[in-house]
C-alpha cells in the first residue's frame, strides 16, 4: 500500500508548489487525511503545548480517569465493549464565543497557551480552506464563507489522553467514525500511535511525526465537494505502554445556521459520474442534531436523512458571493 501522505507546506513557497498542490489533492481524494510538516507555527508553541498539556491530565484529570473506569467496571472487563471510550476529555469553545475562561481546573498559563494555540490553528485552518479551494476550481474563500453563516464558522477544540489501557483488545480509545464537520487539525502525541483511518478496507496507521499537524476531511467538506472529497472513517486503538497518548483535535467547522450544499461548480463535472445522484442541501445545526445521535454509525444513511428534509432549504439555496 502507499505510504500516508505527509506534505509540507513550505514548498507552497517555491518551485515546487504545483507539485506540492497535487500532493494535497491526492490526498484530499484518496485519504482524506494528510500529515502536514513547516507549516508556519512556532514549534516552541507546540512544545509548550504540548508539555502543558500533559501536566493538566497529571494534575487534574489522571486520578478522575481511573475512579470512573473503576465505577463502570472498566478495569475488569472479560469481553469486548462498543458503548464507550478508554478516552479523558475537556473541550474548547473559542468561536462563535470562547469558554477558555470558564472551563475549570486551567492554569492561568495554560488557559493563556490555549488561545494562543488556538489563534494559530484557525489562521492555518482557513488557509488550508483555501488550498482546497484552488484544487477545486472554486473562488478563494469559498469554503470559509459558507462556513460563516450569519455569525461566523463554530470552532472548537477537544483535548484528549489516552491512558494505557490494560485490555486493549476489548475497548478502543475512540470508537470508528467520521467527523461531522469541516476540517480539522489535530495535534498529536509523537512517541505514541493509537490513530488509525480506513483505507481501500484496512485500518492505516497515521504515523506519529514530531510537530506535524494531521489534517482530515469531516462530512460536511463530503457534501461541498458533492462526493468529490470524502470523510474517511477512522478510529484510536488502546496502548498497553508508556504514558499515554496526547490528541488535541481542534474541529474548524461550519456555523449552526451555515446552509451546506454541494458547489454548483462541481455538479456535473465529471462525465463518468454525471448520472449519480447530488448531495443533499441542510443547515448545519440539523445535521449535527442527526449526528449526535448516531455518531459511531456509517455516515451514508444520515445523507440520505438530511436529503428527506432538504425540500426546506432547498429552493432558498443558490451561487454564493464570496466578495
């Protein structure tokens, strides 16, 4: 099999930035993932992030962890289970409107990191918008633009460990899905693998590199490209060993009230698959409803929920001006 795609944008810069725009179009078409290395965040940012991080689980979230893996039987399991995550979480809110400073138990130096951090992953977030934008033949600032809405896109992150898990054959960390979103940036433990996507049948290690950024594709870039771009399934395997693995995946998403649908641009376009039926057209907050409910089940079938309810929206929707 090919090897997981791992670009970096630094060659945007020069000679090879045709080259480098294929390789992130063949990876947006084959993988919907890819590995981004110089891509313009300070790394001592991510060191410190990185590291801070780790102290938080330590200091706040470890012994909480094992108390509620002890109250739901979890240390004692003796066959498989598919109802929960070997996963400590807290979560970010910084757009529409952040929540940095009511989430509890945050240093002050942390909670100031965060933002920071989180700054830089929306600036790169929307960059990458507009690569794929260019590789799509739509106008620049398309894809951020339906994102916004009436407010702005909803942006988010999720800090997550992975402790080592005694039995890692009967729980997954996270369980197979696809993300219901736009695009997301994850940045991810290096010493630690656990992250995995489907590919052609088989589950494909997303390699742990020092300092990248993984990006993936969420349903709602599915829909945009009308089938052209997909969300790829994947999932976290439990570890053993070690630490622990850090993940903090921050989701660049559209607004609730952001009308999705597929480009006009790409309907059609391509002869082979002129017959096949479009995607369907639905504000975002209705298909996250949907999605809440289903998450870890496959993605087709809430299309074809969404295309029930599209006679809604479905006239109101025309050419987006992105002026």
């Amino acid at each position: 099999m090919e090897s997981f795609p791992i670009i970096s944008l630094e060659k945007l810069n020069g000679e090879e930035r045709a080259i480098t725009m294929e390789k992130i179009k063949d990876a947006c078409e084959n993988w919907g993932f890819f590995e981004c290395v110089d891509h313009g965040i300070s790394l001592e940012l991510l060191d410190k992030v990185e590291k801070m991080t780790k102290e938080h689980y330590k200091k706040c979230m470890e012994e909480r962890f094992k108390e509620s893996i002890k109250n739901r039987g979890l240390d004692s399991l003796r066959s498989e289970v598919n109802d929960v995550d070997w996963e400590s979480t807290f979560y970010l809110k910084h757009l529409p409107v952040s929540n940095i400073s009511d989430v509890p138990d945050l240093d002050d130096d942390y909670r100031t990191l965060m933002k920071e951090f989180a700054g830089k992953i929306e600036k790169l977030s929307e960059e990458l918008l507009d690569l794929l934008c260019e590789n799509l033949g739509l106008e620049k600032g398309y894809l951020k633009k339906v994102f916004y809405g009436s407010k702005s896109p909803t942006f988010g992150t999720k800090v997550s460990n992975y402790p080592p898990c005694p039995k890692p054959d009967l729980v997954k960390g996270l369980r197979a899905h696809t993300d219901a979103g736009g695009i997301i940036l994850l940045f991810q433990d290096d010493k630690v693998s656990g992250l995995q996507l489907l590919k052609d049948g088989e589950w494909v290690d997303v390699p742990p590199v020092k300092h990248s950024i993984v990006v993936n594709l969420g349903d709602q870039l599915e829909v945009i490209t009308n089938g052209k771009y997909k969300s790829v399934e994947h999932r976290v395997i439990s570890q053993t060993d070690g630490e622990g693995r850090m993940s903090i995946a921050s989701f660049y998403n559209p607004g609730s009230d952001s009308v999705i649908f597929p480009a006009p641009e790409l309907i059609g376009k391509e002869p082979e698959k002129e017959e096949k039926e479009n995607y369907p057209s639905f504000v975002f907050e209705d298909y996250m409803k949907l999605y809440s409910a289903v998450k870890f089940q496959a993605k087709e079938p809430r299309f074809e929920a969404m295309k029930a309810m599209e006679t809604t929206v479905a006239n109101s929707v025309g050419p987006l001006a992105t002026a």
